[in-house]
C-alpha cells in the first residue's frame, strides 16, 4: 500500500507536470525503511531520454516543497 493517498498523488502530478516536471511512486518502496514512497524528476520530451532523479524516496511534503522552490525560481 501506498503511503501518500490517491488525491494527494494527483494534487503533485498535476503541479509538477505544469511546472515541467515528473512525479511518480517508487514500485519497490518499502515502510519498514522510514521514507517516503515518491521521485521527483524533469520530465521527458522523448521517450528515450534519461533524465536524473532530483528527489528520491521523498514524501508528499518534501515534493510540495521542492515544487515550491521550482516555482518560485521560476517566477522570478
């Protein structure tokens, strides 16, 4: 089971994706190690390409905080 709840998972899809970014869940997260259960990255433009993991095992407030940071780089 997952550790952040569906609404909250799409609430960080959605603000990501506008912001040019990806965030998903891990499929191998495991509770017993005390992280969380998401990964931050840019988004793709091609299907091939590899981009870096900027947050891993991260919980829904530590991306909520990242995105915070993007966006407000973003809007200066």
């Amino acid at each position: 089971m997952a550790e952040t709840d569906q609404m909250e998972f799409d609430l960080l899809q959605r603000r990501a994706r506008a912001a040019g970014y990806y965030v998903n869940r891990h499929k191998n997260w495991d509770p017993a190690r005390g992280t969380g259960d998401l990964y931050l990255q840019r988004a793709k433009k091609w299907r091939n390409e590899h981009e870096e993991t900027l947050m891993s095992y991260a919980t829904a407030d530590e991306i909520h905080a990242a995105l915070a940071e993007i966006e407000r780089t973003a809007a200066a």
